[in-house]
C-alpha cells in the first residue's frame, strides 16, 4: 500500500458539487485547513462518509486541495493510490483541505462522540470534534479520555468552545483538569469524576467525566505547547436532554460550564488569590485545584473564603481554617498524599529551599450555590487576632503565622454559571 506517492486528482474541488450520490442527504464539502473530513461534517450536523467518489478509474483516497503556500504542492489537488477500503474520516494533514463526503442528520443522536488514534498533535490549535444539535434539544459532554507520552501529555491543551464562542469557557491542562499539579505521575488512581489510569513515569492517561452543558453546538480542540509529536489519543462523548444535578443541585439546561484559570501568580506572603470570582448572577462551585511553589509549607496556613453576594464584606464565609483543612487534611498533611472522592493532595515535593505542592476539593457533598455572584478565595499565609489569638478574621497589622515566601500559583476553578 503506498500512501505517500501524491497524485494530482482528475477531479477538481470546485466542481464537486456535480458529484452524485445515491443518498439525496448526501453533500460533498472542503473541509478547512488541517481539519479532519469527522469534524467538518460533525460541523453541518452530520456524519463523515469515509467512501469519496472521484469518478476517476484509479482508487483515490483522501483527495485534497493543497492550501498552504509552503507546501511544495501549494495550488494543486492531492491524494494517495492503493487506499485502505473505507480510509479515515479523522485523518488530516496540516497543509491542505480535505474533500469530505458528509451524510445523514447526526443532530437528534441520543449520545455522540468520537475517538482520535495515534494521530497528531502540533503547535497548532486543531478541531477534534464539533457537533451541533437539532432546535428544541440540549446536548451534554460527559466524558473526556486522552493519553500520549509523557512530554506529550505534560505539553498538551485542551479547549472547549462552547456555543460558537470565540474565546473557549474551558481551557486546560490534562494533568490540572485532574487535580494534579507538576505533571505528577502517580497512577492509578480515579474518583468517578477525576482520574489517571496510566503513568508512574511512563505514558500518561488522564479521564474527566464533568458534565458540559451546549444550547446549540460543541467544538473541542487539542494543541501542543512544546512541539509537533506522534502518539496521540483522545476520546470525547456526549448526550442529548440529559439533566445534570450536582450536589443535590439541579443545573438548568441552559447553565455555562467555566473554568476560571490563574497561571504562575507571584503572590507575596499576606496576598489573595480569587480561584473564582463570578461578579453577578447566580451559580454553582464544582471542584477547584491549587497548585504552589513557596519556600516552605507556611503558605498552608492561608484560609479560605466564600463570599455571596459577591460584594459581600470581610470576612465573608469562613470556609476553612487553614490550606489542607479546606483540602480535608491537617496538621501540614502529615498522612502523606492520597486522592479520595471529596478532596486530593496529589503532589509533594521538597527540594533545596523550594516546596512544590497540589491538591484538588470537589463541592459535591458541600454544595455551594449562589444567586448574586460569587467568590472563592485564597490567602497565601494568613495571620491571627493579636488579642484573641483566632485566624483567618484579620485582614490587616495581625500576627503572621509562620515565616511564609513568595509564592509561585496556579490555580483552576470549575464553576456552572447560569
């Protein structure tokens, strides 16, 4: 089978629509650039014919136009003789634009999804999978699974477009969307939202089942930070009308899933981080994850607060009395790591004068709803009452607990906002 000889198509792109089909649902569509012939029919609502009819004696597979002016076929149509029978609906090459055979209505389907293997991942954003829904109908993304090398999955990022936006609610990191800080290996292990089958210092395996709500239509893409690499896996999946409760809390159909990010804040001992701030509306916290690089463990002591309305003042609601109590642990998590169904510390790490540390908490089983905004903060260190000795109640000219440093932050705050 040879798959690398280009040959010139004896049917020209523009003239593809005077192709026939023997299903009047049938229509032929050029993809965009680098996409896949699944996600450009998943794209009109329907599914991907993987058998393109040329009309041409000669078994052509994959025919594509050439778009990319650094290509050395730049302005010519492409494609492979001695093709494999039915071919992939999910293969793509960077410089051209796919001939695709879309068919059929894909948009009342009660679950979708798709699986990518042992493709591609580049430096550049590509669509995985889009799919759109029929009017009167919700649809629900249940299930993300992906797995590559370790460089790989270490440098990976996964977004979601929700309902045509541009700018994606949900942005992450594999390895921070489960709750682990520092690309940490440890496996396995898993929660029935949250896991990592695969790891200990070899390829890594990340699995998220967080229910995204869409009105109309989903697109998910993939990107490498770090640079072009084989060996890529992923699988996402769906539902449609599905109702989502989460802590006894049934979310609307209409509610947005965000992931609120903070990447490497510098906070000095004494500052807050906002994990979430909604300045308005009414919602529901799902998990958060907090990821710190310090000089030591005195950052633990910072509190957490609550606050609804979201102007609510000083000290809001006190929501822990220190760092791994919120993490539901103590006394500086002298039980060593462990990753239960409610709260996780995933990763620790000491060396020379630096501390590198993560956990994750879901709100589950301590539902927090709002209806006038909301905030979820952090303090880096905190201080007690001179005079009555208490903490996390002093905003200012306290006693600090500790000797706390900078500290280096990221944080991921999952929120439904409707």
């Amino acid at each position: 089978m040879d798959r690398r000889r280009a040959v010139q198509l004896l049917v020209l792109l523009a003239g593809a629509s005077l192709l026939t089909s023997a299903l009047a649902a049938d229509s032929y569509v050029i993809g965009d650039q680098g996409q896949d012939c699944a996600t450009t029919c998943g794209r009109r609502g329907q599914f991907c014919n993987p058998d393109v009819n040329t009309n041409n004696s000669d078994s052509i597979f994959k025919p594509s136009y050439c778009s990319d002016p650094s290509d050395e076929n730049y302005g010519r149509c492409v494609g492979y003789v001695n093709p494999p029978v039915n071919g992939s609906c999910q293969a793509r090459y960077w410089s051209v634009r796919r001939l695709c055979r879309c068919t059929g209505d894909a948009t009342t389907l009660p679950f979708f999804g798709t699986g990518y293997s042992s493709g591609s991942l580049t430096v550049n954003e590509t669509n995985h999978f889009e799919h759109v829904v029929a009017d009167g109908h919700f649809g629900v993304m249940t299930h993300f699974w992906v797995t590559g090398t370790a460089e790989l999955m270490d440098n990976t990022i996964i977004r979601y477009y929700i309902d045509n936006e541009t700018k994606p609610s949900i942005e992450f990191r594999p390895s921070m969307a489960v709750g682990v800080g520092f690309n940490d290996s440890k496996a396995p292990w898993g929660t029935k939202w949250i896991g990592m089958g695969a790891g200990n210092g070899q390829g890594k395996n990340f699995n998220v089942n967080f229910k995204i709500p869409f009105q109309k239509s989903i697109r998910v893409t993939a990107q490498s930070s770090l640079n072009d690499s084989n060996g890529f896996y992923m699988i996402v999946r769906g539902v449609l009308d599905q109702e989502i409760t989460f802590g006894g809390v049934t979310i609307p159909k209409t509610a947005r899933l965000q992931l609120q990010r903070q990447e490497n804040l510098v906070l000095q001992p004494m500052d807050f981080l906002n994990v979430v701030n909604v300045p308005s509306g009414a919602g529901l916290m799902l998990m958060s994850t907090l990821q710190v690089q310090s000089g030591n463990l005195n950052f633990l002591e910072g509190c957490y607060h609550a606050y609804t309305p979201v102007d609510m003042p000083w000290p809001g609601i006190v929501l822990s009395t220190g760092t791994e109590d919120y993490f539901d642990s103590a006394w500086y998590f002298n039980a060593g790591e462990f990753r239960l169904p409610v709260a996780g510390f995933t990763h620790l790490n000491v060396k020379n004068s630096s501390i590198e540390w993560s956990a994750y908490r879901f709100h589950e089983m301590d539902p927090l709803p709002f209806n006038n905004g909301f905030r979820l903060q952090w303090r880096n260190g905190d201080m007690n009452d001179p005079h009555s000795g208490l903490k996390c109640y002093t905003l200012a000219n306290g006693n600090i607990v500790g000797s706390p440093t900078p500290s280096i932050v990221t944080s991921y705050g999952w929120v439904y906002t409707w």
